[in-house]
C-alpha cells in the first residue's frame, strides 16, 4: 500500500495531496472583490500550475477537473480563458457546475485531480 504525501498543509486541510501517483489539489479560488470573471480564472489557473509543479506534476498531467461557477451567466467568460489555457495542452475530463461560494466575491473555484510525473 503506498504511502499518502500530504503537502502545504495546515490545521484545516492539504493544499496537495499524493496517493500512488494521483495528485489531489484543494479547490483553488482568487476571490478579490474587484475582479471579474475571467481574470479570477486566470488567477485560479497560475495557482494550479504552481500547485501541480510543487507536486511534481504538470497541466498535462491533469486528469480531471471540477469547476464551480457561482452564476452560469459567466460560464462563456470563464471557458474563453479556460480555452485559451487549456488550448495546447491534452484535455482532461471536466465537469462546470453552478454553486454558492463561500464568500460573495469568489465567482469560480476549481478542483484538480492529475498524475504525477514518472
């Protein structure tokens, strides 16, 4: 059985978590009051790329990802910079669902499940 790898964590949670080379990243959101949309997406996205590379992965490792979007009103403005991301990279598995936030200025929040490296 192979041991579970906990990264970044505190007393709430693991920002990364690896199990027999599955990489589990914690929803990733940048809720600042005065960004919309897509820059909050793009913000979302560099913290994946980072949290991938501290766990030795890499976006085109990603194997799944679940969006949350607080109002499906900003569904197209989210994918044009998802697209725009995503576009030489394989595709993963995705679902995008509308939910409530935890806090009124967060409108996207993502979770990524990828494979390690080797």
């Amino acid at each position: 059985m192979s041991d579970i790898e906990r990264i970044h964590s505190t007393d709430r949670m693991s920002r990364i978590v690896k199990h027999n080379g599955t990489v589990y990243l914690c929803g990733q959101t940048a809720g600042e009051a005065d960004w919309d949309i897509q820059r909050q997406t793009e913000e979302c996205l560099k913290k994946i790329e980072n949290l991938l590379a501290d766990a030795d992965s890499a976006v085109d490792r990603i194997l799944s990802v679940t969006i949350y979007v607080r109002d499906m009103k900003d569904f197209a403005a989210m994918n044009a910079v998802w697209d725009a991301w995503i576009k030489d990279h394989p595709k993963p598995a995705r679902a995008c669902v509308e939910a409530r936030m935890a806090r009124p200025e967060i409108l996207v929040e993502m979770s990524v499940v990828a494979a390690a490296n080797g």
